[in-house]
C-alpha cells in the first residue's frame, strides 16, 4: 500500500540532496591534415544551433591553464598520430629526389654516347657497303681472264758435238737458240695487268736444255701485245739421254728432236688499287719438234701441240 508523500518530505528530500553541478561540455581535438601539418583547430561537439553553444559559456572555458592544457594534449595526440606518416613522407621524397637523380644522369649519359653510337652505326653500314662493293668488282674482274696464246716457235740454229761437262766426263753437247712469240691481250673493261712469268724451259723429255725469261709489264685495259722471248741453251751436255741425237755438222744427216716447251705466265689486277686484287695464272705446255730442215721457220701444227690450264696459282 502506497503512502502519498507530503509537501514536507518532499520538501526534506530536496533539501537533504547535494546541488548537481551543471553538466560539462564535451571537446574534441580535431588533428591536422597531412598536408598541412602545422594547423589544428579545437572545436566542440555541441551543434551550432543548441542553446549552450551561444548562451552558455562555462567560467572554465575563459582559464588559461584549461585552455593550455587541452591545446598541449591535442598538439602532442595529433603529432603522436601523424609521426608515421611524416616519416613515410619525408623518405618517400628522398626516394624520389634519388630517382630523379639518377635518371637525369641516365639522360646525360644517354645524350653523350648518342653520336657515339651514330658513329659506330655510320663506320659499321660504310664498312659493309665497302666489302659488298669491292666483292662485286672481285667477282666481276674474274670474268675478264686475259688471252695468253702461243703464236709461233722458231728454231734458229740447233748443234750437237762432243764435249765434257764441268767435272771433266765426257758426253754429247747441244746448242740452242729459238725465239717464241705470245700473244698477251687485256680483256679487262675497267683494270689493267701487271703481268711476270716464269722461265720459259725448253726439256728434252725431262733434260732441260734451254731456258728464256720474259720481263715484267703492265697491260691497260683493253688493250693487248704480242712478247718476243729468246730461249736459249748452250753446251748443255746430255749424257746417255742424248746418245742418238746427231746433227749435220758432225757430218750425220738431219735429225728430228722432240721437245717441250714450258712456262707460267702471271697477271695481277689492282681492281681497287691495294685493296681488292685480282690475279690469274695460266700454265702453258707444248709439245713441238725440232726439225733441222726446218730452221728459221715457224714450227709446224704449233696450236695442236699446246696446253692451256687456268689455276688459282
């Protein structure tokens, strides 16, 4: 059962109660941006439109000592919480100067070896258009081989008489004088030749009996010659391959000698004056007859007793 209370406990009741101090307002520290590190702002949490954000202002909120206090604990808070990324900021912008440094040394670099490598580029292609260029004028000289022919062998005189060689042994003695014309003729468009031989042996089968040496010329282009070389063998002894060779003037009648004529005959080509060179050679081998009947005239069915081998030396 419910008593209903009267004025004066009520009355009591208030008295005997404490005074409720009025209720504190509540603030927050709002920290700074990270862009701007160096402002920060305190501000409350009552809306602006409530009646204690314009008409009530607490005595504590004009104390300097609160008003210090609560800036120190936002500043230090908000420099606590943002330490890191000014940390992580600052390295960043030393990874970043590093970075552009080192490829603004990249670039110079890359602009100083740059006509190097135009250079390099340049001598390269110049070198290889070079070789292609002297290969071809190679290939093409090799097509102009120059003509090397045997145009006549004459006899002029021809003797065989008893002798000694230069140890004393006594044996057969031949002599003699011949005169063999080349034709030599350029067939090169754009080069000329510088033309040797070698000695020009006359053999009695393997016994070399006479010898002729032709001087060293220069053929230009397109154009040719014919040489006249002098082959020549005097008091050659034979020893017992010559046993049956005779003559007319040991009082035997005439006699036929068969012999052979050998040489090798060189031409140079400065196609490109030292540095590309082409060269030719050809071997030359007839098989001819020395006719005492017939001498000072041009042997017979010279050009069927003939040889001619190209080689590369």
């Amino acid at each position: 059962m419910h008593h209903a209370k009267t004025d004066s406990e009520v009355t009591s009741l208030a008295a005997s109660s404490p005074p409720r101090s009025p209720r504190r307002p509540a603030y927050y520290v709002m920290s700074p941006s990270p862009a701007d590190p160096e402002k920060f702002s305190l501000a409350g949490s009552t809306p602006g439109g409530s009646p204690i954000h314009h008409f009530h202002k607490p005595r504590y909120m004009n104390s300097p000592i609160h008003h210090s206090r609560e800036s120190t604990t936002g500043l230090s808070f908000s420099l606590k919480h943002n330490s890191g990324p000014w940390r992580k900021l600052s390295h960043g912008a030393e990874s970043l100067s590093s970075l552009g440094g080192e490829e603004t040394e990249e670039g110079l670099e890359r602009e100083e070896n740059s006509p190097l490598r135009c250079y390099a580029f340049g001598l390269l292609c110049f070198v290889l258009f070079f070789t292609l260029f002297s290969v071809i004028l190679w290939a093409a000289s090799k097509a102009y081989k120059p003509v090397i022919l045997v145009k006549s062998v004459i006899f002029e005189s021809y003797n065989i008489q008893a002798g000694m060689d230069y140890t004393g042994v006594p044996t057969k003695m031949m002599t003699i004088n011949s005169t063999v014309k080349i034709v030599f003729y350029n067939r090169g468009t754009f080069f000329g030749l510088h033309v040797t031989s070698t000695p020009l042996d006359l053999s009695f089968y393997d016994l070399k009996v006479a010898s002729g040496y032709m001087r060293e010329f220069y053929q230009s282009r397109k154009s040719g010659r014919v040489l006249t070389i002098v082959v020549t063998g005097k008091q050659i002894p034979l020893y017992g391959g010559g046993s049956t060779l005779m003559s007319r003037s040991n009082g035997l009648g005439p006699t036929v000698v068969p012999l052979n004529l050998n040489f090798v005959m060189r031409a140079r080509a400065h196609v490109l004056g030292n540095l590309v060179k082409s060269k030719f050679y050809r071997h030359i081998r007839c098989s001819l007859f020395l006719r005492e009947t017939r001498l000072g005239k041009p042997v017979r069915n010279l050009a069927m007793g003939c040889e001619y081998h190209d080689s590369k030396k």
